[in-house]
C-alpha cells in the first residue's frame, strides 16, 4: 500500500506572518513523521496499487486534525485514527465535496 500523508498549511494567520511560517513548518514535519514513521506498518498491507491519503490541517484553536480521505478498509481507517489519537490529533469533520469517499 503506497501512504501518503498531505499538510494542509494554512494561510490565514492573522496578523504574525512568522507565526504562519512556524505552524506551516511544524504541519510539514508532522505529515513527514506520520507517513514515514507511524504509518509505516501500513506499507505492508494490501495491495501494492492501494493508496492510502491522509490529510492533516489545523483546526481554528490550532490543533493538528486528520482526515482519511480515500476508501479503505475499516481497519486501516481504525489504525489510522489511533495512530492519530495517541499523537494527539483529533478528526477533521466536514462536509466538503472534495473528499473522495465512495458512497457508504
């Protein structure tokens, strides 16, 4: 299974641009950590053309939220959400059409 992990930086920090820069910085290693370390297990599951997307963002009070954003097995959403859980990152909840799930 090939994994991926995207920061989504944000660009409305407001008014520290070097605020901006920090946290921006701070969501890129914590993407790289994730794909490259915590996620690793999951290289090994499935198929080799099977994909796993994660994406992770802040939340308005600026804590680091996940979000699965691919159809995979139930079991790799459960190992992702407690991997994500005792890093401390909450789920990312939205309603937003991009997100590629297929129909439940």
């Amino acid at each position: 299974m090939t994994v991926t992990v995207l920061a989504i930086t944000e660009t409305d920090f407001v008014p520290d641009v070097s605020l901006a820069r920090i946290m921006n910085e701070r969501l890129k290693r914590a993407a790289a950590e994730m794909q490259d370390i915590h996620l690793e297990p999951m290289l090994s599951v499935g198929q080799r053309k099977d994909d796993l997307v994660v994406y992770i963002s802040y939340n308005p009070k600026y804590t680091i939220r996940f979000r699965v954003v691919n159809d995979v097995p139930q079991d790799v959403e459960n190992f992702v959400a407690t991997v994500c859980g005792n890093l401390g990152y909450i789920k990312w909840k939205t309603n937003v059409v991009n997100v590629f799930k297929g129909n439940d």
